[in-house]
C-alpha cells in the first residue's frame, strides 16, 4: 500500500463516487444494519453505514480487525473510507484512544497506515503525542511518522478534491460522526469539473440517510448560486430515488 500525501494539496484524478465504490467492491455499506452482528464483512460494513445513529466505540477495533482478516484492506481503495471513519471516532471519544491504538496496532505492518492516517486527520489536540507514541510500536513506519511530525496536521475539510481518496474519506468519516461538516465539504466541489463524483454520491447518501438529506435542504439557501442550483437537483434526485418502490 502506498502513503497518502499528509497534507491539503495535491494533484490527480478524482476518486470514484462513493456510490460507485462501494457498489463495486466488497464494502456495501448502502444498507440499514439488521440486529447487531460483527461476524462478516457485510455485518461490519451495514453497521459502519449507520454508526453515527448509535454509536458503540468500543467495538470499532473488533470491526476493523474483522475487516482486515477478511482480506478488505488488500484493495487500496477500502484504506480511505476506513481511516476517515476511524478519525471520525477518535475525535468524537477522546478516552477511548489508548486501547483503540492498542488494539490496532495488531493490524498488518501494511494496513497499519489506515491508524497512522486515522490519527493524522482526527482533528484531536493531542495528535502528535499519539503518533509519536507509534514509534516505539510500529518502528517499520518510522521515516513515514517522523515526516508527519514535521508538519501540522490538517483535517479531512482541508484536502483538495484533486486527492484520488479525499471523497470517501469524508463520506468515512460522516459515517462515524453525522457531522455536517464533511457534507458541506464535499458541496463545494459541485460546481468544478470534479463534481459529478460529490453530487452522485451526495444524491445517493441523501437517498440512503435522512440526516444527509436534511443537510442539503438546509444549506440548499445558504450556499453561493453556483452551488445551490445543483444542490437542487441533488435533493430532487434523492427525493425521488427514497420515494421509488422496492424490486419484487
């Protein structure tokens, strides 16, 4: 797996919609989660969709390592929807960030960037104390931690969208939270030439969650011209697609 730029800029083709993601690897995570089960990758990925509704930070270690013996993380695109979630649960519980470390730091010496990243983006005032404390643990990553520690950290809302992965990291990451920032983020790339990846998979998660859609709504009156007119038809286009009747 290859390091991901640590910081806001950054040049190279636009990732795929989260839609189309997921649609086309083994992370479905489109559904509502049936009664809680951590045992598949499809459990896992249902209940990672609708954590934010009820959140269990205690088992986010379990789930990710289920992931990671399954075989998820040998597809490169599975790191960033993951270490946008993760970063999104260390922000939000702040003492749980000692045994969520501990427990993935047991994570191969290639998938451990998805915890080193997770940490990097979290936004937590004691970012670099918790990195520095990988040194002594992941001694492999060494050169790759020290480079971060020379820089700030930056947030996820801070990354250009020319990132390849910077989309499905925020969609990750409201996945943990529910925040509205990261779906405000992504309105922003509506208008450019990249923004027909931000308003699919606005439309599709709008359709999938009322807490998106109720966002759009929201800012569809307080975001520029430009911006607001292909909301519009991002609220039309999920308002339909939550209205269609279920195939037979």
């Amino acid at each position: 797996m290859s390091w991901i730029s640590p910081g806001p800029r950054g040049r190279s083709r636009l990732a795929r919609s989260l839609a189309a993601l997921l649609a086309a690897t083994v992370l479905p995570w489109a559904a509502h989660a049936a009664p809680l089960d951590l045992s598949t990758v499809e459990s896992v990925a249902q209940w990672f969709t609708h954590y934010y509704e009820a959140p269990q930070p205690k088992l986010v270690s379990k789930a990710i390592l289920l992931l990671s013996k399954e075989g998820v993380f040998q597809k490169e695109e599975a790191a960033a929807p993951t270490f946008g979630f993760l970063a999104g649960v260390l922000a939000k519980n702040k003492a749980i960030a000692p045994s969520l470390i501990k427990d993935l730091s047991a994570l191969p010496e290639g998938e451990q960037k998805i915890l080193i990243l997770a940490i990097w983006y979290s936004g937590r005032p004691d970012t670099k104390k918790l990195l520095q404390g990988l040194l002594s643990t992941m001694p492999q990553h060494k050169s790759n931690i020290e480079n971060l520690l020379r820089t700030q950290p930056v947030l996820l809302t801070q990354i250009s969208f020319e990132q390849t992965w910077v989309l499905d990291a925020l969609w990750g990451n409201f996945m943990a939270t529910g925040d509205a920032e990261p779906v405000k983020y992504i309105m922003t790339a509506l208008p450019w030439p990249y923004g027909e990846a931000a308003r699919a998979s606005l439309a599709w998660n709008a359709a999938q969650h009322p807490r998106v859609l109720a966002i759009c709504r929201r800012e569809v009156t307080k975001q520029p011209p430009e911006v607001a007119k292909v909301l519009k038809e991002v609220i039309a286009a999920a308002e339909q697609n939550r209205t269609k009747p279920a195939a037979p």
